[in-house]
C-alpha cells in the first residue's frame, strides 16, 4: 500500500471516519502499517484524526503556494519575479546555488513545500515541515567587495523584522546576527552562502526559514523549548503568500537602499531591532570565546563586544550563547 492510496480512501470518505479493519482488509496490511502511512501523510501537512473505535478520518489539508498567486501579490520589481515553487526537495539553498552557476538573474527566488534536509547555520538542522513554514532562497548579485559581506547578512535579518511584523504585529527581535526572536524564542533564521571571485562577491544565496502556521507538534520537543511560529505567537494563522510577498517587498526596497547609500542606514535600522545591544554576551568564534557587553555594530557589520578589560573587541563570525 502506498500512502497515497490511503489518502485517496480517506478523500473518497471525507468527513466520516474509516475502520483501521476496513483498511487493513482492503490493502492487506498491519495497523502497524497503517499508522506509519497516516504518520506520513500527517509530516506532508494533511490532518487526521484517530478515534480508538471508529478508526482515521481526513479533517485537513495542506495549503499550497502557487506560482500565479504570488505573482499575484508580488509588489517588487525584480525579486521574486522568476520563481520557482516546488514540492518537497532536500534544501532550497542547493536548488538556487545551481541556477546562481547557470546565470539566474538576481532577484531569483526557489520556494519549497517542504525542506528534508533544511539547513541553519553553523550546519544545524532546521524543521521544514510540508505546507506550515515559508522555506525559501532568494539569489543576489551585490557589487560589493568580499569583506563586506556580514553586512547582507544584517539586511537580510532587518528585511525579515519588518516584513514579518506586517502580517503579525509581534515585538520581533534580531539576535546577533540574524535570528528573529519573540520573547526569546525564534520564528525565524537566515542562511547566507556565497561564491566569490576576484575578491568580490559573485553571488549570494539566502536561505531563509519562516516558522509561519506550525503548532507545538511540528516541533521536535528538545526545539519547541526554543522555537515558536507566527500562528502560536499571534493566535491565528497567517496567509503564507502573503508573508512571502511582505519579506521581498522589504528586502528589495532596503537592498536598493544599501546599494545607494551604503551600510550606515541598514546598520541603524539593525541596531533599533537587537535584543543583544547592551547586554552580557558569551560568543564561540574561530579564534576562541569572547565575553563581554554587546555595544555596537561596526562599520562592516561586525559585533563590537566591551570586554571586561576595557578593550574593544569585532566580531564577525561566531555563535552567540543563549536565546
């Protein structure tokens, strides 16, 4: 038995109930089958409800994005206008990265269903489940120098703040560098992998990952201490195209702003949403732990910690401890 065929009994018989005997009987498997194909189903974002005596029943389907829709909604000029939305592939980072090597224009978006192997930073896992999240990569060409990249990777979280807090008016909060917190738990993170060339950077994909319309259940127990989604946080769900169409309209506008008048306003707009500025930090870095106060943002993106000593200390690359 396929577990599309499961679904197609469970269509068929929309709204009523079908035995776990009448299943097993008409495809010749165990209930231990059975439950592993509704499980199945339940991770593609199909909702069913199991009853001991009366059996399984569809109740839920899964939202799906599509092309025509979002274009629909799309108020940019160049990003997200050629788009791709898939089903489910391993990670939407790898799709963009290849189109990035063929030309893809920038602006160039790949959406995802759902993610298998979704990616975070410092090579972490990140919950992709079918038809809740936004999982998507969005390709840029900046004509930056290379060292200049962690200032994208600020934009990005800057772009995200605002274009969320559209569609839910939560208190979002950056944590250094790029994770969107509310009260202390993350509804997002940001993902930036680039190709350079000639010191200057060639392209930049960026991952992002919205928790938008997951529940308590689509997260593993050691993640839901320290995740949270759009919907639990607000209550209600929220319309996925048009988180979607709200983030690139905000990125787009600040990406232009940054290519006219450079890194000072994006950093401004970072330092006004941080939950890190002023506060105690422990990070892991490359070079080993630094401790200290969080003060401010350097002119290239790094984060300038006030160490017990006195000394200023940058740092551009490393984990930041806690929520």
């Amino acid at each position: 038995m396929e577990s599309q065929a499961l679904l197609s009994l469970l269509e068929e018989r929309s709204g009523e109930f079908v035995s776990g005997e009448e299943i097993s009987r008409k495809f010749g498997v165990s209930r231990t089958a059975i439950w592993k194909h509704i499980r199945k189903l339940e991770a593609e974002g199909y909702k069913i409800e199991a009853a001991t005596r009366n059996g399984y029943r569809l109740i839920g389907r899964p939202s799906r994005l599509s092309v025509s829709e979002l274009l629909g909604k799309l108020q940019t000029r160049s990003f997200g206008r050629k788009l791709q939305v898939l089903d489910a592939v391993p990670s939407t980072q790898d799709i963009a990265r290849q189109l990035a090597e063929e030309g893809a224009p920038e602006g160039t978006l790949v959406i995802a269903e759902q993610q298998t192997q979704g990616r975070g930073r410092m090579g972490r896992a990140w919950v992709s489940p079918a038809g809740k999240g936004v999982w998507m990569s969005l390709l840029l060409r900046p004509r930056v120098p290379l060292p200049q990249a962690p200032q994208l990777t600020l934009l990005a979280a800057v772009a995200l703040s605002r274009g969320i807090g559209k569609e839910a008016p939560l208190p979002i909060g950056i944590k250094w560098p790029n994770d969107l917190l509310v009260d202390g738990r993350k509804i997002s993170g940001i993902l930036l992998e680039s190709a350079a060339e000639d010191e200057r950077l060639k392209y930049v994909v960026v991952g992002m990952g919205i928790s938008v319309n997951l529940e308590a259940e689509d997260f593993p127990p050691e993640v839901l201490e320290k995740a949270i989604s759009l919907r639990m946080a607000s209550g209600k769900p929220l319309d996925r195209a048009e988180v979607i169409a709200s983030v690139l309209e905000e990125f787009e506008s600040l990406y232009e702003l940054y290519g006219e008048q450079g890194f000072e306003p994006i950093r401004a707009l970072w330092e006004a949403r941080s939950v890190t500025l002023g506060r105690s930090v422990t990070l892991s870095t490359p070079q080993g732990t630094v401790e200290g106060t969080a003060e401010e943002l350097d002119g290239l993106g790094g984060l300038r910690v006030r160490q017990a000593d006195g000394t200023l200390r940058t740092v551009y690359t490393g984990e930041l401890g806690g929520r």
